[in-house]
C-alpha cells in the first residue's frame, strides 16, 4: 500500500504543467478585497505567459461578447471586471489541468473538464444566495476533484494494471487501488500548492457523510452540489429527474424547491454559454 511519500514524485510532475491553481486563490483574495483594483490584478497575472493569453482569448469570446477586441491583459480583466475575473482564470486553469485523459478511471478529458466546470457553475450559484463567497465557492468547484489526477498519475508511475469498473463506488476503487481516496490526495495537492487550510479541509471532507448544520457552509454546498449533479447529470440535462426536496441542505439554506429549478436552469444556461462559447476543450 502506497503512502504520502510514494505521492511526491507525482505532485511533482503535476506541477510541471505549469497550471499550480495557488494563482486561483490569489486571484480570488484579491478580488475579494474592496482596495485592490484592476492593476493589482494584472501585476499578479501578467508573468504567467500562457494564463495571460487564455484570458484575452477568452475576452475576445462570444461568451463575453466585446464590443472592440482586446489585445493585451489590461483591456481584457478590465473588459471582464472584477468579479468575473475568478471565472476566466478558473477556465484557463482547468484546461490545462484537466487536458490529459484519466485512463486508470476510464474518463476523458472532456468529461473530466465539464464535471469540473458543472460543480463550479453550482457551488458559485449556491454561494450567491447564500452567506457563501461566491469565488471561494467557485474555486472549490474547479478543484474539488484534482485529486484524480493525482491519483492517475501515481498509477501510471506505478505501472499498476487497476482500472476502475465504472460500478464500484470510486472511492472504495481508490482506496484499494493506492491507498487513498480523490478527496485525500486532493487536499494532499493543496496543501502542497499552499491553500488556505479551510480550502484544503473542504476538499478532504467532501466523502464524508453530509451533515448539515443550522448555517450552510462550503462543505455543505460542496456535498450537496454532487448529489444534485448526480441526478441532473453533469450538463444538466436530466430535466425529469427527481430533485432532493427533502435534502438536508434545502432545509438548513431555505432553498424553496422552486428557486432550485430556477438556479439549475441558470446553471444549466451558463453551461452551455460555457461549451459553445469558450472552446477549452
């Protein structure tokens, strides 16, 4: 059985990809700051070439839809504003993240990227009616699952021949597979790239059973957001599923069944804005 040790040639590799998400945090507690301004933002950014260039491309997207067409990084955050900011790095990131397929899991790199980019658009929606930060709640979304690619890796370095079925709950596939589960080695890659330790304890609790309290957290969203994804499917478009009226979260945020169906419906618009605008894929 593998242990933290064997993880470290494979974070590593990781981080050779020159994707590190720290800069997601930084972005995200600087726009979170009512002092920092758009040039603050651009200083952070401006030494990360191919970041840099992602978001004037994504800029110049219909997503955006700029009246004139930005060239440099200035013109692009200031086209995009603040807030959305997070966003824009949070697509450029995952692309070059999740750009490899995961064959230990038998998922592609697409379905990796759109789980990814569909956890994100609901935890941000679930944030803004709530007391959450919404781009704390974003970033989560993003990486909420890193840990796979961790994972994968570490079986590829390994040369193990495991591969997961598709039918065995994933986690107990991990767990038996290298010793650890997607939300440990998560929050192993985390703590490496030196997240705030609220961040890092998110993302190692999500398998944990859900146990809401009376004030909603990020934990709580977290969980919640993959059960509901599990029934809408991850491009939203289960639109006879069952949706969890009963679900703890619902009781303790005081989401109303229909302000659900109203937020997976903007989720499920953002989405598809997503795929047919933004060609990350």
């Amino acid at each position: 059985m593998l242990n933290p040790e064997d993880f470290k040639r494979s974070i590593q590799a990781i981080d050779a990809l020159g994707a590190t998400p720290r800069v997601l945090v930084m972005v995200s507690d600087l726009a979170k700051d009512p002092n920092t301004d758009l040039a603050a933002i651009c200083e952070l950014l401006r030494n990360d070439g191919p970041l840099a260039a992602d978001i004037i491309r994504i800029s110049n997207s219909p997503y955006y839809s700029p009246a004139v067409r930005h060239s440099n990084l200035n013109s692009a955050i200031n086209c995009v504003g603040m807030r959305e900011v997070v966003r824009v790095v949070g697509l450029s990131l995952a692309q070059r993240l999740f750009a490899r397929d995961l064959p230990g899991y038998g998922i592609s790199a697409n379905d990796y990227w759109s789980a990814s980019i569909a956890t994100a658009l609901v935890m941000e929606a679930l944030a803004r009616q709530s007391a959450l930060n919404p781009e704390d709640a974003y970033t989560i979304g993003i990486l909420h699952a890193i840990g796979r690619v961790l994972i994968n890796r570490v079986i590829d370095e390994q040369r193990f021949t495991v591969y997961w079925d598709g039918v065995q709950p994933i986690q107990e596939w991990e767990r038996s597979a290298v010793g650890f589960d997607y939300a440990q080695a998560g929050a192993m890659l985390l703590e490496r790239w030196r997240f705030p330790k609220w961040a890092c304890d998110v993302v190692r609790g999500q398998l944990e059973p859900a146990a809401v309290a009376e004030n909603v957290t990020l934990l709580d969203a977290l969980q919640f957001t993959l059960r509901l994804l599990a029934v809408t499917g991850l491009d939203f478009e289960n639109k006879d599923c069952q949706l969890p009226e009963n679900d703890p979260y619902l009781r303790a945020s005081g989401l109303t069944p229909d302000a659900l169906e109203q937020l997976i419906a903007g989720c499920r618009n953002d989405f598809q804005r997503v795929l047919e605008s933004v060609d990350l894929r």
